[in-house]
C-alpha cells in the first residue's frame, strides 16, 4: 500500500474548521473551483499531501518550487487543491488520509466540489448535490433546493470520499455541475462555487473566473490530459446519472 503523508508547514488552530476538497476530474471544474477560491479569499498554505506514488511533478509558483497537491486555510475553510489527477490505485489511500486528517483537525464536514460530464450543449451547467448519507442529502436539498444524481456512478476521489466518510460517520457532501468532459471548465467551476456560497454563506465573486476562461483552458491543457489518461482506466467507468 503506498504511504500518503500530510505535512503540516505551520499548524494552525481552527475551531470546527470546513473541509473543501477539488481534485482533477469531468472538465477539472473541482481544480479550477478549489484554486480559485483560495486564491480569491487570500488563503494561506500550511501544508501539503505528498506520496512516491504521486506523478513526480514539483509546480513553481513565483520562483518556489511548491507540491502538487497543497493545504489552504482562511477563518474557518481549509482546502485541499491539486494540480495532479490521483493515479486510480492511490485513490483510497489519499482519502483515507484527508478523512482522518479532517477528524483530527475535528473538521465539522467536508464539502467536495467536481463536474459530472455534459449532455448536449445547455447555457447555464445544471448543480448536482449527493451526500454521504440520505439524511445529510435531505438537509442539502430541502435548504438549496438542488437536483441529485438517480443513478450512476462517482469517479476519483470525490466518490471514495463520500463513501470513507459513510464508513466513518464523518458528515459530507458535494456539488456537481455539468462539464465539458474533454476540456477545462471554468462555467462549470464558477457554478459549484456558487452553490458552495449559498450553502455555507460566504460571499465569492465568480466573475472574473468566467471572465478569464479561455486563459485558465490553455494553462490547464495539460492536467487535462493527465486527468483524461485517469478517466479512461477501466476503473473509472463514465459518470451518469
């Protein structure tokens, strides 16, 4: 079993702190979501997620070499944001990792953000909410009013999370938005980040995420292809609902 590890730069003490995770999946939308908002509130890394089964890329931001995979924090969000799709095989391990970390930190939830591929060609990407649990989704739904997958499948860590917090009683869920899944999708990002506003009542402006569109698609290309190369192994079967 591959060993994943949470370093901590600086421990920072948090009072039942909120748990956002976006890893790469259908159109990165959980990617996109998840930098842009720490980027947006000015949130401070203090750790990051490493592991040798990890893709050996180091990303360099303003001259210093940072881990793909980092820790965020701000009041009381922390964020997980990655720049590397999770090879399938150490799916499991990395969200054991963030669950018992979020447990240890006494995280009250953990919200995952991500897309879920598109059907057709509509304006407006439609919000999906699950749950890890039928009475989490039912708060979900009767507070936000939002559709819900009837069928199909969760890919990544998105889906494996919502089952280790099951297992482990840990509340969770998610927003998924509908995605171009071949290329990065910030409508699609820009949509689930409003849900996340709505629902845990912090103001983010999405504006300039949509605004910048065809730059964040270019300088995403190729966590695309790293992304895509992951979705069509035969353990990831396509997302439907």
């Amino acid at each position: 079993m591959a060993k994943v590890e949470i370093i901590e730069k600086e421990f920072v003490k948090i009072d039942e702190p909120i748990v956002i995770e976006g890893f790469p999946s259908v159109g990165l939308v959980g990617a996109i979501a998840t930098e842009y908002l720490s980027t947006k509130l000015g949130m401070k890394e203090i750790g990051y997620l490493t592991s040798d089964a990890i893709p050996p890329v180091t990303i360099v931001k303003d001259g210093v070499p940072k881990s793909p995979i980092r820790i965020y924090s701000k009041d009381n969000l922390i964020t997980f944001v990655s720049d590397t799709a999770v090879p399938p095989g150490l799916t499991h391990d990395v969200v054991r990792a963030i669950v018992g970390w979020a447990r240890e930190h006494k995280a009250k939830k953990i919200i995952s953000l991500g897309g879920i591929a598109k059907e057709g060609s509509g304006t407006k990407p439609t919000v999906y909410a699950v749950a890890s649990d039928a009475e989490t989704l039912k708060k979900l739904i009767d507070r936000g009013g939002y559709k819900t997958i009837k069928l199909g499948f969760l890919t990544g860590v998105f889906g494996i999370l919502m089952l280790e917090c099951l297992k482990e009683n840990f509340e969770s869920y998610g927003f998924l938005a509908d995605a171009h899944l071949d290329v990065p999708d910030p409508g699609a990002a820009a949509a689930v980040l409003e849900a996340l506003s709505k629902d845990i009542g912090i103001k983010i402006d999405t504006k300039s995420l949509t605004d910048t569109s065809a730059k964040i698609e270019k300088r995403l290309e190729q966590l695309m292809t790293q992304t895509k190369k992951s979705l069509k192994d035969p353990n990831y079967p396509p997302i439907y609902r």
